[in-house]
C-alpha cells in the first residue's frame, strides 16, 4: 500500500522536492524527471521495510534485478518542486550501506546489479565494490579513440561485470551506426566520425559494412567478451534501427512506445542466436 511517510512531502500532501540529475553529457539543463524523492530517514528508522519488501518480490519472479541509477544509492539529486529546470537541484547523501546491509540480512545472498553510469564518485565505486555488485560495461561507449581512452576498451572490461551493447538511454547499434545524433554540433559530429572509424577497426569491419552487420558484430563481440554476463537488448539482436530506440533522455514525449511484433522473434533467428552463444562458452552447462 502506498505510505506518504516513505515520500519527500510538504504540509499538505505535495512533493517538497523533485528527483533529477544535474547537467551532463544527454542534456545541459539536466533531467527534470518530477517524480517524489524518498524520505531516507524515516525508510532507515523502520528498518527498510519497504525496501526488503519491494526487491524481495521482484526475486520471485527473477534471478537477477538490476538497480538503475545505482548512484541514487549513495547521493540523490532534489529539485525543489517549483524549479524550471535540473540545474536549481543539490545533491543529499543516502545512507546506502546501511540499506544493502539490511536487505542481504533479510533476503540472502541475491544477485543484484549496479548501474553504475552517469557521474560516478569514489563513494558510489566503495559502495558497490564494498558489496560485491557487478557494475555496467558499455560497448557503444568504449569507441573513443586515443591511448587516453585505453580503460574503456572492451578487452578492459571489468570481468567482474555486466557487459551491454547499448543500455535502453543508447540508440540502437545500427542507429547509432548509420547516422550521427540528431541535432549534434559541429563538436559532436566530430567525435561521432572518430569513434565510428575506430569502432569498423576495432571489430574488424570493413568501411562500408551496413548497420545492420555492425549490430551483428556487436552483438559477437559482447558474447565473446571475458566478462561474466552479457545482455544484448533485442533491438540489437534483429538489427533495428534509430526508430526501434527506447528511450531519449531529456526527451519527456516518444519515448517506451517500442513494441515486438508478430513474425520477428523467428525460429531461425533462436537458431542463429543459439548458435552465436554455445560459440562464446555461455550456453547451458551439458549434464
């Protein structure tokens, strides 16, 4: 049941504040989301409850839950609620030790996983690294060209991780492929010419590969990385375009309207696919 205590509220049932985050590489004025912040000290005062009861149930209907914006774990962005903008909001700290605590004590040894994009600090590595959280490893991000760059390769990928061809805030791997962003400037048109050569050399693709071969190779190259778990979402599976992407951030309309349909989740696609996994070690263990 809904509990207003759990919430940021004024005097008379309205949000006090709004979370956000601040300005970053998706959008200068920051994200303005609007949705209520929790009220940490009374969710630590009652022992978490809610938060054992929320990632509880979501383990009876899977094996693994990842936890977006992992960094809301150590400190949250509040926009007061008549703000125009992200840019008005400041950071407060979470107590997040102290919840992760709580929650292995109460359900076990469970499988979650960090989120762990964005603005990460020292404090936000601590905390997952203190629990053993395996964090996110991006392959669209990792073709910035450059020894400075070295670190974001793909064959330096923390093993002890989770590795994605794009996450649900990325275009497509053949959107991202077959055209800059909409709207780039002259900079970002720069650096999008730059790593997309860099992606054809460093995935041993010719010049003139269509994207939907380079969505392919992405999909390879997250299969047969060394780290532990790999997730290739099903737009890059059947090679689909910028109008297949989920979401824009900083975009509040046309975003979470992609949807299957019937046909294209075909027999012989499982066929290729199974045969791309068994390939790189990961399908089921023979009895």
């Amino acid at each position: 049941m809904w509990a207003p205590q759990l919430f940021q509220l004024d005097d008379k049932g309205e949000t006090s504040h709004v979370a956000g985050v601040p300005p970053d590489a998706f959008s200068d004025q920051g994200q303005l989301w609007g949705n209520p912040l929790y009220a940490w000290g009374h969710l630590q005062r009652t022992g978490f409850s809610f938060w054992i009861a929320r990632i509880g149930r979501l383990f009876e209907a899977f094996d693994a839950v990842r936890l977006d914006h992992f960094i809301g774990f150590s400190r949250y962005w509040a926009v007061p609620r008549s703000a125009k903008t992200a840019k008005e909001g400041a950071f407060h700290e979470v107590p997040g030790k102290a919840l992760f605590e709580a929650l292995f004590r109460a359900l076990g040894p469970v499988q979650l996983i960090a989120e762990d994009l964005g603005v990460v600090t020292d404090q936000v590595r601590a905390l997952r690294d203190h629990f053993r959280l395996p964090g996110m490893s991006i392959l669209q991000f990792s073709f910035s060209p450059g020894a400075h760059a070295e670190g974001s390769r793909a064959h330096r990928f923390a093993k002890h991780s989770v590795v994605y061809t794009g996450t649900h805030d990325n275009d497509t791997s053949a959107g991202w492929f077959a055209s800059p962003p909409d709207n780039a400037s002259s900079g970002a048109l720069a650096q999008y010419a730059a790593e997309r050569r860099f992606a054809l050399e460093y995935l041993d693709l010719p010049g003139d590969a269509t994207a939907e071969r380079f969505a392919h190779a992405m999909l390879v190259a997250a299969l047969r990385s060394h780290v532990n778990t790999a997730v290739v979402p099903v737009q890059d599976v059947l090679g689909l375009g910028r109008d297949a992407r989920m979401n824009r951030p900083g975009i509040a309309d046309g975003n979470w309207s992609f949807r299957l349909t019937e046909g294209e989740l075909s027999t012989d696609l499982a066929h290729r696919l199974r045969h791309q996994v068994e390939l790189s070690g990961r399908g089921p263990t023979p009895r």
